[in-house]
C-alpha cells in the first residue's frame, strides 16, 4: 500500500509539467520539477524497481509509476526537440549569420548532471544615499567588454542581487561584465523609482568604467519577472544609444491588461502586487498603468528584444509575451520570442536544467549578436 501511495503522489507532482500549479507551495514544487526532472525521473525508476516484488496493487502502482516517469522525462525530451530548430529561429528572427559560428550547444543531456557555477564577485555601492549596491562580477578578458545590467524578480516588493546568480558568473567567464542591481522596493517605493535606478546605476557604470573595465556603448539590460519589466520599460522608455538591447524572462509587458486579469488568488495576489507598485487600483490610475506598460513604449527605433517564457506560468501569463510580441513585429523591431511548453514561472533556477539550458544559450547569442 506504502508504494501504490507513493506511485500516486509521484503522478501527482509529475502532473506539473503539463498543467499549471493551483497553488503557491506546489507552484514552488514544479519549478524543482522543471529545474531538476532527472531527481524525480532517479526517484520513480528506483520505485518501479521496488514494484516488482511488489504483490498486492502491482497493476496500478506500476502504471501511475511509468506515467510518472514518462513525465518528468518530458522536460528533458521537449528541451531537445526545442533545440534542434533554436539556431535557425534565432539567425531568423535576429537576421544573423554571424552568431551561427558561437561554440555553444542549445542542450546538452550531459550538462543535465552537472551542478551550478559558483564565480566570485564584488559588492559596490552605486548610491550612497539610500545604501543601494550592486554585485560586480568583472569579466575574464583584459580588454574592455560590453556590460549585462541584471534585475532581479520579487514582485517589485522582494528579492535582492543574489537572485539565480549561475548565469551572472557563466556571462562573466565567457566575456562579458555584469552588474546584478539591489533597486527601490514597493511598497514604499513605487514606480518610476526602480526604472531610475537602473538608469543611475548605468551612470554610475559610465563613469566608473575604466576601473570597472566596460565598454560604455554597449549595455545590455536583462530582468526575470518584475525585474523584465523595469528592465523593458527602462530600455524602451528612457531611450539610450548605449542600450544595446534588453532580455526578458517572463515579465508583465502589459500592465493594464495584467490588472484585467488577475492571477489565481491561491497562487498570488496579483492586483494587490501591481497596486503596491504603482500605487492604487487601475481604475483610479490608469495613466501611471499606462506609463508603467513597455509594450505601449515600443516603436521602430526600439532596441532588440529577447523574450523567453513558459506556457506553463501561473504567477504572470504568457499572454504578456506575446502581447509584447505581436507589438514588436508590428514595428519592426528585432526580436525573438521562444516560448517553452512545459516551463512554469523561474524554469531557469538550474542554469544546467532544460529550461536554464536553452535559456542560456539565447542569451550568450543575442549578446553576440546586439554587442559585436
């Protein structure tokens, strides 16, 4: 009986990859699934070997078993099925040929096994005022190379600089700087404040550039979820030649349209968060909705975009991507959106999971292409 209920909770949880989390905890358990599907595939093949001596309920512990197991592996095998045609979208999208000639492979089941980058960095206070500082991982060349301003997620009211710091030190040993930025939190701090400071921390980056050892035209901004959209809406809103291009990993684009339709409550307060960011409800601020939505920024001269989210996401739709998207296009503007079937909100946890995997190597070749 032990195992049958094992079978069935292991089902359960392998659920995650095909259907969105219904609640904030499980949410939590299905960015482990979608970070690290090998552990749970280990964990069911090791109860599927227990089954065979396995009397009474063997029928129906043994095919929960093996549908389980065939669904943690669907990260891993949607991983490889994305990456084979990832090169030529990109070259596509982006129209590079250049970037085809990068020594980096989109998925690797090898690097499934391998464990997080661990790099050193330096804390520097970039506001001495209000005590804001930044983690500085300096990059492995001699010469001055472009610079990565990294923002971080939290629903503009949390997290910090430390936040999935694998690609920080993975960008700095292939080249490139980055500067991972601590901003102004909500509630006591509202928008536009986290955007200026971005924009302050790139100045103080300017400025202190010869000892830092950057090259001052070439910044790129990259956010995960709030941190997409302060990092869009400082690249698209407060224009500047030396902004090379902007990342997005499954941020709000769209602010009036998100508050129209809210997150599920057990997962999180949605209105609330963008309340305490922006101020009050949407209805009575829909200008300052407005002024905080980079989709309604986008215009021809907009820099090249990079947006990667999960249909899988429950904490901000995907709906914001490709509502970005389709703006975009209309305008012109470089850019690729790759959305991954199975990913939920912060699939690239693991920089070595699926997720973190091919995510990574988007990354590595739009920096080639917005900063060569």
């Amino acid at each position: 009986m032990v195992r049958l209920i094992l079978s069935v909770l292991l089902f359960l949880v392998s659920l995650l990859v095909i259907f969105g989390a219904p609640e904030y905890h499980i949410w939590m358990l299905a960015v482990a699934v979608n970070s690290y599907p090998l552990v749970f595939t280990g964990i069911t093949f090791i109860l599927l070997l227990s089954l065979i001596s396995l009397r009474r309920y063997r029928l129906p512990a043994v095919l929960t078993a093996v549908i389980a197991f065939a669904l943690f592996l669907y990260p891993v095998v949607n991983a490889w099925s994305v990456a084979r045609s990832l090169p030529n979208a990109f070259n596509s999208a982006v129209n590079s040929t250049e970037a085809k000639a990068i020594s980096y492979k989109p998925f690797s089941f090898l690097q499934l096994l391998k464990g997080p980058p661990a790099m050193p960095f330096k804390t520097i206070t970039y506001d001495s005022a209000s005590h804001l500082t930044f983690d500085y991982y300096r990059n492995s060349k001699q010469q001055k190379q472009p610079c990565v301003v990294v923002v971080h997620g939290g629903s503009w009211s949390g997290g910090n600089s430390r936040q999935l710091p694998g690609l920080n030190g993975y960008l700095s040993v292939r080249g490139y700087n980055v500067a991972s930025i601590n901003y102004h939190l909500a509630p006591k701090y509202r928008n536009p404040v986290p955007v200026e400071d971005v924009r302050h921390l790139i100045n103080y980056l300017k400025a202190n550039a010869i000892q830092l050892n950057i090259d001052t035209g070439r910044f790129v901004l990259l956010g995960r979820s709030a941190g997409a959209q302060i990092a869009l809406l400082a690249a698209y809103a407060h224009p500047d030649k030396n902004i090379k291009g902007v990342i997005d990993f499954y941020g709000p684009a769209d602010m009036v349209w998100g508050y129209s339709v809210p997150a599920n409550p057990l997962i999180m307060n949605s209105r609330k968060v963008m309340q305490n960011y922006i101020g009050d409800a949407y209805e009575k601020m829909p200008d300052k909705y407005a002024a905080s939505s980079p989709v309604l920024f986008v215009n021809e001269r907009t820099v090249p975009t990079l947006i990667i989210h999960g249909d899988n996401d429950v904490l901000v739709s995907p709906l914001h991507s490709t509502k970005l998207d389709s703006v975009l296009s209309k305008n012109k503007v470089p850019h690729l959106l790759v959305q991954l079937p199975w990913a939920t909100h912060g699939f690239d946890y693991n920089l070595n999971g699926p997720g973190g995997q091919l995510s990574t190597y988007l990354t590595l070749r739009f920096l080639q292409v917005v900063c060569r």
